[in-house]
C-alpha cells in the first residue's frame, strides 16, 4: 500500500517530534471531522445536480462539473488517510461514498477535444481515487473492491496510459499539449496502475513504459517546427511559470514514492540533472511581501498552495534544507497527507540567500535584481524568453518591488474561461512593454508559439551596482529591428534605457502598470502605496505625451469564489514619436524609502548623447550618458563620442563622484574604451562590459562574449595574480575570460 505501516510509523513518529507536523496534523484532524454525515450527502446532491446542468447545458458547466468530481476525490483521499491514520471508521465509510458515486460518472474527461480519451481531471481524480482505494480497500466488500478498481481501470488507467503512452494507440507525443500535460497524465497512469495491485503479465512493460517515459520528459529538449522549448534549463528553470512547475511534479513525486516502495528502485528522481537546480529557480522567483511570500507575476501564476508537498519531497530528496524555508514562507505546518507523509523528519530549514544579488534564469528568459539596504529588500524582475500558452505575450514586461511592496506590476491573469484572459491579461497591453501604434506581440503567438525568442545576454554584478541587458527583439520582429532593454539597479534608484528602432513609421508607446495611487508633476510620476512612494523620472524622449488608460489587476484563483472579479486599474501611457523610427526611453526610477525631492536629475544631452546626471541627498553623483551613435546605424564605422568629460564607444557609460569630487566609480555597457578627463581609465579590443569601483584600491567586474586582454589605469602597485605592467601606454593589463569576471589591484 502507498500509506504502508512503515510510512504511518514515520509520520507517527514525526507527530512526537516535530511541532510543525503536530500543528499541521491537529488541523487536518478539525477539517476532516468537518466531512461529516451532513457534508458527504450534500456532497451527492450537488453531483447529480452538477451532472443534470452539465448535460443540458454543457460547455463551461462540464468544467464545473469536472472540477467538483476533482474535489471530491481529494477529499475521498483525505477521508481514507484519516482512516490509516485513526482506523476511524467514519472516515472509511465517507471515502468509500465519495469513491462509489464519483465512480457513477460516465468518464472522468472534461476537456474534450482532439481526439483525447483523458485529460489533466482523469489524471487527478484517477491519482486521488487510487490513493483513497488503495487506503481503504481492506474494509470494503468484495464487490466494492471490484466496482472501484474497474472504475480505476477503465476510467483512469486505460485512457491515460493509451493516449499518452501507448506505443500503437497513443495520440500525445511530449511535443504535444502543455509541458506540464504529459508528466501530469503519464505519472497518473503510473499511480492508479500500482494501487490496483492486480497481477497481469502486462503490468511490468506498463511500468517500464511510464518509469522511462517520464526520464524522457524530464530531458525533453524542445521541437524546432513547433516553435517549443526544452521542459529544464540548466539552472533548474521551468519552461512555464513556477506554479506550474508544482503541478507538474505533483504526479511524478507521488508515482516516484509508489514505485519505490513496490519495487524498491530509488533511481527515478535521483537520476534526472534538472531538478538539481529547481529549488534555487523556486527561490529566485518569490520576494516577501507585506501580506507573505508571493510568486513573481510573470504568466499564468496559479495557485502555489496546491502542490506544495512538491517543495519538500525535493528537500528531502536534494537535501536541501532552503526548501524547508520555502515551505513554510507559504504555510505554517503540513495540513494534507502528502505533506505530512513528505515533510522531512531530520532535514535543517535552512536561510535563502541573503543581500545584494543577481540571478539569471537563462531558459525562462528571467533576471532577478536584489538590492539590500538597512534591512529593505528591492527586487527588479524582467522577463524574455518565449510567448506560448501560460507565458504571456509579455516579453521585455518588468516588476519592482520594494519594502514588500509591488509598485510595478504584471496584470496577472484569470481564470482562464474567462473572456478577459484573452482579451486583456495575455496580450501585450496588459505588461510593462513598449508597442507601436498600440500594437505588441502577434496575438495569435499565444497559439502558435515564439520562434525567435528572448533573452539576457548581459549581467554584470558590482558593489552597489548591477546591470542586466535584456534583448526583447525576437518575439517584436515584426514590429522592431532593435528593442533593447538597459537596466541599471543601484542602492537608491533605477535606471532603465530602452533602446527601439522600429521596422515602420508610428508612434511608440511605453507602458507601466502599476498598483497604487498616483500623480503627476511634468516629466516626474509618483506611484504611492502604504504611506511610500516611487518617483518615476521621464527623461527622454525630449517630446512626449502622458496618458492613463484603464486596465486591470490580477484577479482571484476559482477556488476563492470571486472568479468573477477583475480589479480595475490604471496604467502609465508615454507616447513619442521619432522621425528616423529610432527612439531612446530613458528613465529613472528613485526607489521608496528616500525623500525623492532630495534626488536632483537633471538632464544636459544633446542629439548625440541623451545625458544626465542624479545628484544623491549626500552630494555624490553619478552622471550615465547614452552614446545614439552606438546604437547600429553606423556598424562599419567607430562610435566614438567626446562629450563634457568622458570619450567613449560605448553605447551606455557612467561616472560617479562623490560629494568633493573624487572619482568613485566608472562603468561602460557594450564599448571598448572610456575615458574620463582625456585619461584613458579602461580599453580592450572587445567590446564588453565592465565597471572600476576606485572606493578601495581598484576593483574591476567584467563580462565579455570571449577572453580579452584589459587594459585599465591605477595609479598604484598591482601584485593580483596574472596582472601585468604595459610601460609604452602606463596601464596594468589582465586577460580576462569569458563571462562574468572580477579582479582587484
């Protein structure tokens, strides 16, 4: 059996030690004792009353009643592992009625359509029944037994494993359907297989066939003619957004357990790459907010208590003792079976990462900028990568949070029946991009997927400053040659410069969503929330329009019972127009927590170079200066630049003085050379990016496409490792590899 008596005794034992599962036991004993006489005849009424709609009425009615027939099965499940636990018979009489009439459906399918015989509720119900049949089947009859275990296999089994697995029936590849769609239904038929426990010749290949079929889809590598992607990247991120993940992995975890236990096997999960970074892709794609830990908005969310026993099956199997932490960021104890059966007994919470940080999740197409300051966390999220069914038609749309708070937003989504879901929440309109004449992202790419994608070819980390390039082209092609996304993050504000140059003449339209009360004073906005605020900067373009249009916050998962509510919200609209098709939106973003009347931008640009310069509360300043000439329209020439104080190639540099003028840091994005006051401070054959912190000695952060000799000025001894001294120019010089890099003089 699945809850076998060597898997009762270690939760039993957990339940004397360990005060979380003790806590989390003692409220799943309230909410089962709940499901009493009362409850489970209702339960039977509202069936045969959501079957009588769903036959007359059809349509998102056999939805309602799929998902109905869904929870019972869950909560059949929770009865027959209370009935393990207790030996409480009550509890095995409430299991056995919801498995005998959930058994009365026709089939358990309730997304019809291309040809399928199961789908994600046969899967669910199939694993939830198998479960609850498995836990109670020593009390039932024997005609009992044999009704439910026919139901199991003719409903659950034989669809599933013969639409998604069988060599010559099979209508699925994993090319086909979701990424999550083929793990989901494969793992089920794995489940209900082995709690039928019956002895057929066959079983062995059937096993066989599930067991190296899931390895498959853990190294599915993804399908050029379909536009899909690998299901893993090598940072343990997941095509599709985090919570779907969960859902994923929830069979998987639950058919690894069975299988193990039955043949004693261990080498399913534990042989499979991908998932050893998972738990670090959890980690960077959750921030703590004033209400708990909360998920970052990219796509369809979902609901991240579902499958939580996931996080802690990877724990114990990863010996990762953050996904305890992680656990319990969302919930306070273990309430469910699988979370009490999975939660591990002698695995050490251990703290997430802490301060400031960079994290680029190059499949997903994310990058994650944390920013730590007197104990207040800021967190900037862009997102590339593709367009296709729960990833939104959102490439190049960021977040800022800052203080727990959500300033910048994603509109999220809603329940996908929804007219609003595709109307609103996945087109482009809905995210932080920039369209042209009000037009993003194709919207059949939603369809049929995104061949030219995303991505995050730049990060580069420093004390007190982080850079992240992100290159939104691809999914825009029909719309842009060039949409470029600049992003500079330091301890007190954000710099953001998109770089466009558009394939036709039209107006273009910068979009910020956002959640909080505004206002408006010239080219400064303020979003305040909770009493703080952010202060946005619209620098360039020189000429532009403001407008705010209605839009819309994420709405609520179904089952909180206002699906039907679509909270109402305004977004930022900058509108400019630019006679070459080429355009510069450069802003500043002064993070909460400052007086931002203190903050002093002030801009002194010309056409060659958009310029400006943010003067801190202390005095020190930092002057970026954005080189037009290095934006493409003259590759087969230099784009060298001589402005005020610095001569560069560069198409984004910086220089920071502190309050008496002394020179504190210098950085370049995508140049060769800089020079400040006719002194060269920085030069390589390779355009890179690199900054030179001058606060204590030199320290110099690089990242290059390929190895570079760099040559840097300092005006002191160097004696770091491989560095050397070049008398004809008075420069150190380091080869520098690819990558990401650091060196100290």
């Amino acid at each position: 059996m699945f809850y076998d008596t060597s898997a009762l005794a270690e939760i039993h034992g957990k339940l004397e030690s360990l005060p979380a599962v003790r806590e989390g036991w003692e409220r799943f004993v309230a909410q089962v004792r709940a499901i009493d006489e009362d409850a489970i005849a209702t339960y039977e009424r509202t069936l045969e009353t959501l079957r009588e709609r769903a036959r007359e009425l059809g349509g998102n009615k056999r939805f309602t009643l799929g998902n109905f027939v869904r929870e019972l099965s869950r909560e059949a499940h929770r009865l027959a592992f209370y009935f393990r636990m207790t030996s409480e018979p009550r509890a095995a009489d409430g299991a056995r009625r919801l498995l005998l009439s959930i058994c009365g459906e026709d089939a358990w399918l309730y997304q019809v359509g291309g040809g399928r015989n199961s789908d994600l509720w046969t899967a669910d119900i199939g694993v939830n029944a198998s479960l609850a049949f498995d836990a109670i089947r020593s009390v039932l009859s024997g005609e009992e037994r044999e009704s439910i275990s026919g139901c199991l296999r003719e409903k659950a089994f034989a669809p599933l494993y013969d639409d998604w697995l069988h060599p010559t029936k099979r209508i699925h590849a994993l090319d086909t359907m979701g990424h999550n769609w083929w793990s989901v239904c494969a793992a089920g038929a794995g489940v209900v297989l082995m709690a039928l426990e019956e002895e057929r010749p066959e079983n062995d290949a059937y096993l066989h066939a599930v067991v190296e079929g899931l390895k498959e889809w853990f190294a599915y590598p993804g399908n050029v003619l379909q536009n899909k992607k690998g299901n893993f990247g090598a940072g343990g991120d997941y095509i599709e957004t985090m919570s779907y993940l969960d859902y994923a992995l929830s069979n998987v975890v639950v058919f690894e357990s069975f299988y193990r236990r039955r043949t004693g096997d261990d080498g399913l999960l534990r042989s499979v790459p991908a998932l050893e970074g998972v738990p670090d892709a959890y980690i960077a794609t959750v921030y703590r907010s004033e209400n708990g830990m909360k998920t970052l908005g990219f796509g369809d969310v979902g609901d991240r208590e579902g499958n939580t026993f996931v996080w802690l099956r990877l724990g114990e199997l990863l010996r990762r003792g953050e996904m305890i932490t992680f656990y319990h960021a969302f919930k306070p104890a273990p309430d469910g079976p699988l979370e009490l059966l999975y939660y591990p007994p002698a695995l050490a919470p251990q703290p997430f990462p802490a301060g400031d940080r960079t994290t680029v999740l190059e499949h997903s197409g994310y990058a994650v900028l944390r920013s730590e300051r007197e104990g207040r966390e800021t967190v900037f999220a862009i997102k590339t990568g593709e367009s296709w069914n729960h990833n939104h038609l959102d490439v190049g749309t960021f977040l800022l949070i800052s203080g727990g708070k959500e300033f910048v937003a994603d509109s999220g989504y809603c329940v996908y029946s929804k007219p609003l879901y595709n109307s609103y929440y996945r087109q482009s309109r809905a995210h932080n991009v920039v369209l042209l004449d009000g037009e993003g992202q194709p919207p059949e790419m939603i369809e049929y997927g995104t061949k030219f994608e995303g991505n995050i070819p730049v990060a580069l980390e420093a004390p007190g400053y982080r850079y992240v390039l992100a290159d939104c082209t691809g999914p825009y092609m029909h719309l842009y040659h060039r949409f470029y996304r600049h992003v500079i993050l330091t301890d007190r504000f954000l710099v953001m410069v998109d770089d466009l140059h558009a394939n036709r003449d039209g107006a273009f339209e910068w979009l910020l969503h956002y959640d909080g009360t505004t206002s408006r004073d010239g080219d400064t906005f303020r979003i305040a929330s909770g009493g703080e605020t952010l202060e946005l900067r619209s620098l360039y373009p020189d000429r532009k329009t403001y407008a705010t249009e209605q839009g819309y916050l994420s709405s609520f998962h179904r089952s909180s019972g206002k699906e039907d509510e679509f909270p109402e919200a305004e977004y930022l609209s900058v509108r400019a127009s630019a006679a070459d098709r080429r355009i510069k939106f450069m802003n500043v973003f002064v993070l909460p927590g400052e007086d931002g009347a203190r903050f002093d931008v002030e801009k002194f640009g010309d056409e060659r170079v958009h310029a400006f310069r943010v003067r801190e509360p202390e005095g020190s300043v930092t002057s970026f200066y954005c080189n037009t000439l290095a934006d493409g329209r003259v590759m087969h020439e230099n784009s060298h630049v001589a402005f005020e104080r610095i001569e560069t190639d560069a198409f984004l540099a910086s220089v920071a003085v502190d309050g008496e003028g002394r020179l504190q840091r210098v950085s370049l994005h995508n140049g060769s050379y800089v020079k400040v006051d006719g002194v060269c401070l920085f030069s390589t054959l390779l355009k890179c990016d690199a900054t030179l912190d001058y606060r204590d000695g030199l320290e110099v952060r690089t990242f290059a496409n390929a190895a570079a000799w760099c040559y840097v000025r300092y005006d002191g001894e160097a004696t770091a490792d491989g560095v050397r001294y070049d008398p004809n120019v008075g420069m150190y010089k380091k080869r520098v590899e690819e990558g990401a890099r650091q060196f100290r003089l």
